[in-house]
C-alpha cells in the first residue's frame, strides 16, 4: 500500500471526509500536510505520519 492510500485511510477513520490530495501533500481545512512514513513500531501505528506543512507560513512570515 502505498503511503498516500495509507494516509487516506487514517483521515477515513478518524471520521474526516473533508479533505484533497495535491500530488502527495494531504490538504484539511485549507491546511497542508506532509505525508512521511512511521516507523516508531508502536502497536496500533498505522505506520503514517502527518506533518504540518509549514512552508507557506514561512513564506509569510520572511
Ligand atoms: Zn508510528
């Protein structure tokens, strides 16, 4: 599976249908997450990790 159908799978399961996909970023209420694979080993991981893209905030901010 790869990590985007993963990544679409947990936003399934926490109950969000309100989301895109741009390429390979996830995008939720008009904010952006990088989608980065999971590798803590903890039971119950989905091996998915979402991070917040920040990148446009930066821009902002420089
Ligand atoms: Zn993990």
């Amino acid at each position: 599976m790869t990590l985007k159908a993963r990544a679409q799978e947990k936003v399934e399961r926490a109950g969000i249908s309100n989301y895109s996909f741009d390429q390979d970023v996830l995008v939720m209420c008009g904010v952006r997450y990088t989608i980065e694979a999971c590798e803590c080993g903890e039971p119950g991981c989905d091996g998915v990790r979402l991070r917040k893209n920040m990148t446009a905030m930066a821009r902002v901010l420089q």
